[in-house]
C-alpha cells in the first residue's frame, strides 16, 4: 500500500492522481509509504513556518504553505545526503531555484538534522542570521546555491547535472558517482529567457540525473499568469526534449505527496531530464488568500492566520517545536541515512581500490593543491607577437593536458576565442575519458549560470568564453559568481574598438567599468602572452571569480624578465621605470594592449630630461587590495602628473590619475573601420599621447615632438 494515513484531514480527501502509479511496478508501489506521522510533521511544518513568518514580520507565505509537502517529501524520503557533512561528495543535491520559498527549505533542514536550530530559524530575515530571505550558499548548512533571481537556480542546476555526468562518466561508473538534483522552480522562473536557454542544453546533453519540479500555481505577482503568457508549457517542455509528468492536486487544492514520489520514481528511469509539474494552490489552506496573488510576499491578517491553523489543526505552541513523534520519526529517518552513507562510501572505497586506474583519476579531482602545480606555458624567444586569445588558447589545453576537471566551452565563438572544437563532451560521452570540451550554442547567459553550476559541483577548474561585449548578457549569472565567491574564469576575447569593421554593436567600450564594479570580481587585462600565463598562475592560486580580457589582434611580447607572478599578483606594477627612478616627472598607466603604445612612448621620451616610468595595471581589483607603501611605490603621491591610457571607457580611471592628470579613451561608441584607422580616430594612438603627454607636461620640447 502506498498511502497510510489516519489523519482525519486526509482521510476525507478525495481525488488522488493514481495515473502516475500505473508504470510502477509492485515492488516500486510497495515502497511508496507515507504515514500519519508524515502528514502531521507537514502540518506542523506549515504552522511553524506561519509562526516565524509572523515573528519576522515579512516574507512570502504563499509558497511556504503550498510547497511544504514538496520539499518535506525530499529531505524525509528521497534525497541522499548527510547532515554532519553538507559538502559529502555523494550527495544528492536541492536547489531552490524559486529562493523566495526560503523559509520551507530551512525548516526541512533543521528537521532533517543539519546544523541549523529553532532558534536560527526564529531569526529568519533577520541582520547576520543563518535563515537569510533568499537561499544564501556557505550561509546556511544544506543550502547549495544562492538563488533569488528567477531562473538563476534552474541554469545553474543543470551545470550541477551536467559536471555530475561528466565526472561519473569520468570515473566509468554511473550508478556509483551518479548524483541526482532536484530543483523547484516557479510560474516566474519559467518566464526567464534563461530558463528557455537552459532547458534547452539540459536536452543536449540528455541531462537523466536531473529532476525539476514546476509550481504550477498560475500566479505572479501582478495576478494571473494570463496577464504575461499564453504558453502551454507541456508541449514547450516536451518539444525541448523532456520527460513531462503532470500531477493533480488533491480535491482540496493541496499537493499530493504520494503521487509526488511516484513521478520521483519514474524520472530516475527515464533517459531524458524530467519536468514535473505540481498543481498547486499557491498559500493553501489559507480560507481567503489561497489562489491570489496577495499571499506570494503578503503576510497573512490575524484572523486568516488563526483561520488557517484552524484547518491545519495546528495549534500554537508558547515553545515553538516539533512534536515529540515528528522528532522521533525524524531521527529513525536519520538512523537510517546514517547507514547509507556508511555502505555508499564502502562502496566507493572498495571499488576505487579494485579500479587503480580510476582511483588516480580520484585523487586528481580530488586534490586541489594539485591545481597550483600546474605549469603554465610562457612564449618562447622566438615569438615576436601573438594575440592574448591564441595563447589563452594554448594555456588552457596546457591546464588539460595536466589536470582533469578543466570544464567549459564557448557561445558559439569558439575558433574565434581560440579554444577549438576538439574533444568535445558530446562526441566523448561514452567514451571512458569523456571530453572537457561544451558546446553552448548562442546562449551567452545559460553558459554562465550553468559554469557556476560546474563550479559548484565540486572538483574542476570551469570557464567559459564570448566577446567581451556580450558580457552584458552574462551580468546576472557573473554577479553570482562573485556572490558565492567561486571559482570560475570569465573569458572575453575582442577586447576593443581594435577589432575594426564589425563596428560599434560589436566593439566594447562601457564593458569594462561595468564588470570592475561587480565586488569580489577581479578583471584582468594583460598586456601580452606573457603577462596573461603568469596571471593565470595567480588565478589558479586565488581560485576566485576572475574575468580574463583579451586581445584580437596580435601584441608584441614583452621581455619575460620584466613580467613575474609576483608583480602581475599585485595588479599593477612598474614595467618601465625612468632615468630619475624614484622621481618621475611623467607615469602613464594603462592595460592591455595599450601598454605597448606606452612601451612606445617610453623608449621615444624618457630621458635625463624627462622621467617617464610605466604601470602596468592589468587588474585594478588586485591592486586596490595591496598595502599603501606598495601603492605608494607604484604611484608616488609625488609625482602628480599621470596618464592612463585604455581603449575603452574612461571611467573609474580618475582614483589613480588623481586631479591633475589625463585620462586616454573612449567615452562614446565606436565606428566601423579598419582597426587601426579606429584606434587613431579615437586617440588611441603615440601620436595622441605624445600630443597629450607635451600638453601634461607643458613644454614644447624637441625631442618629445619627434
């Protein structure tokens, strides 16, 4: 029997979903059991949640009440996980992609066993809790990812499954590395263009290990969902290569958390990622508010709020707690999770030690010190020039050639952002080394919330490449990045009004300031290929969130001697000093391909006559965070006259030229041209900065005029 139940609440309802069962086999229905003790430990749940909702005096009930089975139904009965270890690598993973649903998964998690107490729960919304409004990852024990904005958390998941099947395929067994994720997603998620984009790759990649439950409640925050869409989302979901399954509600309006577990069953069987969709009454069993939009952020009236703990039969306690047989059954239930941990990692164990060739594929995924070792290419002598890109290009199969776990792709421009079509994870999926190597189409945003779900999976080293200028359709999925602090590189190639006839659509100008104002995200902008290895070192030493831009044209390499970890880790450094080192006349600062325009005007004018020293400043972020005395040796307060020089806008450059210096670039779009005949249009150019330089200086020397 799959529904045991004696409470007189739902013994009265009628009109369960037995369609979903009708697949499953005897043995499968047999191990559908859910109790009297289940349904009261959802009804407590819900009345707790409208207690600490009332005590924090905002949040969103209409999901807290309506998804309460849902998300019950998974800590108690189907994920795989361990309380006393959040992080267990065998983990089934939760994302609540829909965050505003916050408060139902943090009381789950208390009742399952995670760090988190009544009390924690007792300052939901509240300064410095560890119940924050929306799911804030390292926050909160059991929380996976930071979600909130809508779509995020869906995008992301499917990183999640999809690094999953890349590291299960990896070590040549599904079942046993296999991790399933569960995601809740809403009406609002699915309206995102994120959503469409994402749903998408999770069908090229056949994403089985991923299960997606969709909140149908038809309701946004304006009203209906009939004011935004007419989508019929079965056939869109079915038409993007997915397995659908719908579930009624009960005769009430309330989930039906048997059938629920049903579906769980059949999506693990099929070959296909699943979409599940609840019917749902958004803030049931609310008498007056359930099924409007009211409820979503709206906290129930008194008299709906006793109203509603009427029909739940929950009565408030002066103690806000579980019952004492919810916590019991709660702690057989974490007995046995207990067990299968125990016999999951004894598996792993004994298998890893009968496959050795697998078990040092293991422990490269596994040591992340391994990661610093890495040695990372420097251009020979013999190379004069090469563009950023192509030796990014050339860095990045190094770092696979040496390490496993070096996952990511391109938005369709991957010949153009140097990175090749070889070793594709699509060709390679059934291979024994699958490839590290993603194909993401024209979907600049998906690719980077998915990469932040590679992250998150654990054990790799993700990236993922476009023009610098289609950043702006990253923003929202870069901003998490930094958010959560992961490890990820941000790859922008065409880094300027130097790629030339594609013209101003395509040539960035506004990107940069915008990109150094996310916090906690570091934008490096090397000057050469030599300059960009050994930032790479400092990126796979930091491990952050870091966005690389790079040049399409060639650029002239630098005497390696000149360039080190060390200076290139200070975000700024002196490149070139001048003939008075301690007392310039003139510093020009600038980035990129820009320094050799520098580099120019240095060996034209520096002089006993003139003291013109370098910066180099490849990452404003890195430099900003060093001691004042190395500040003040790169930029001696004393030396007030300075230039800065970038293609591109000259925002955010003021704070290091100071009030009597020069800012070089563009503060406006660019044209359609050749590439250097741009460059010179816009000042970026010797002759401009020598015209400018004379002009800072104020003399008319002769030899600076040359």
């Amino acid at each position: 029997m799959y529904f045991i139940c004696e409470n007189p609440l739902c013994l009265s309802e009628e009109g369960y979903d037995d369609n979903v069962f009708e697949s499953l086999s005897p043995e499968e229905q047999e191990s559908i059991v859910w109790t009297a003790v289940d349904e009261q430990a959802v009804i407590e749940s819900r009345g707790i949640s409208l207690e600490i909702l009332r005590l924090a005096g905002s949040g969103h009930p209409g999901i807290t009440l309506s998804m309460m089975p849902l998300i019950y139904l998974l800590y108690a009965k189907i994920l795989q996980f361990n309380p006393k270890d959040p992080t267990w690598i065998s983990r089934d993973m939760f994302v609540l992609s829909c965050g505003h649903a916050s408060l139902a998964q943090y009381v789950q998690l208390h009742l399952a066993g995670f760090d988190l107490s009544i009390e924690d729960l007792k300052q939901f919304r509240q300064l410095g809790s560890k119940t924050p409004g929306h799911p804030e990852y390292g926050l909160t024990p059991g929380v996976e990812l930071t979600t909130g904005p809508l779509g995020q958390g869906f995008a992301m998941s499917v990183g999640l499954a999809l690094a999953n099947k890349y590291q299960s395929q990896l070590m040549g067994n599904q079942k046993l590395f296999r991790r399933n994720i569960f995601v809740l997603v809403s009406d609002g998620d699915t309206q995102e263009g994120i959503f469409s984009e994402a749903s998408s790759l999770a069908n090229l990649y056949q994403l089985d290990n991923l299960i997606v439950f969709y909140d149908s409640n038809q309701i946004t925050i304006d009203g209906s969902t009939s004011l935004s869409t007419r989508d019929e989302i079965i056939s869109r979901m079915q038409s993007s290569g997915w397995d659908v399954q719908q579930i009624k509600s009960k005769s009430s309006g309330d989930l039906d958390a048997p059938a629920i577990w049903a579906s769980i069953i059949n999506a693990k069987k099929s070959p296909k990622p699943s979409f599940i969709i609840l019917e749902s009454t958004i803030g049931w069993p609310a008498p007056k508010s359930k099924g409007t939009s009211k409820i979503h952020g709206n906290l129930l009236s008194v008299e709906e709020l006793e109203a509603t703990k009427s029909i739940l039969n929950y009565e408030s306690q002066e103690v806000l707690n579980f019952s004492t047989i919810v916590r019991k059954h709660a702690e057989t239930r974490s007995e046995e999770r207990k067990e299968s941990v125990t016999i999951t990692e004894t598996a792993i164990k004994a298998w890893l030690n009968e496959n050795q060739e697998k078990f040092e594929i293991w422990e490269n995924l596994q040591n992340n010190e391994l990661i610093n070792q890495t040695v990372i290419p420097v251009i020979s002598e013999n190379i004069d020039k090469i563009s950023t890109r192509k030796m990014n290009g050339i860095i990045i199969k190094s770092i696979k050639a040496q390490r496993f776990g070096c996952l990511g792709g391109s938005a369709d421009l991957t010949e153009s952002n140097s990175l090749g079509l070889d070793n594709l994870f699509l060709d390679n999926i059934e291979l024994d080394i699958p490839g590290d190597n993603f194909t993401f189409g024209v979907r600049e945003h998906a690719m980077s919330a998915i990469v932040n779900g590679f992250a998150m999976a654990g054990k790799t080293i993700p990236y993922c490449a476009t023009y610098l200028v289609f950043s702006d359709y990253q923003k929202p999925a870069i901003r998490l990045s930094a958010l959560m602090d992961l490890f990820i590189t941000y790859i922008w190639t065409h880094d300027s009004v130097a790629i030339g006839a594609d013209g101003p659509t395509h040539q960035p100008i506004d990107q940069l300031p915008m990109l150094r104002g996310i916090p906690n995200f570091a934008v490096v902008r090397p000057a050469d290929a030599n300059e960009l290895s050994r930032a790479w070192e400092c990126i796979l030493e930091r491990k952050k969130p870091t966005g690389l831009v790079l040049s399409r044209q060639d650029l002239k390499i630098i005497n390696s001697d000149l360039i080190t970890k060390d200076s290139v880790s200070k975000g700024a450094y002196i490149l070139k000093n001048s003939h008075h080192p301690k007392k310039p006349d003139l510093i020009i600062i600038a980035s990129g391909s820009e320094i050799g325009i520098a580099l120019e005007y240095h060996s034209r004018v520096n002089s006993e006559t003139v003291g013109v020293r370098v910066v180099s400043m490849p990452c404003m972020e890195w430099f900003d965070v060093q001691t004042a005395e190395y500040k003040e040796q790169i930029l001696p307060a004393a030396c007030k006259l300075r230039i800065s020089l970038e293609a591109g806008s000259t925002f955010g450059w003021d704070r290091y030229v100071g009030p009597m210096g020069i800012k070089i670039g563009l503060d406006e779009f660019g044209s359609s041209g050749d590439g250097e005949q741009v460059l010179s249009k816009f000042g970026i150019s010797l002759e401009n900065l020598v015209a400018r330089a004379t002009q800072l200086l104020g003399t008319n020397n002769e030899t600076m005029a040359d």
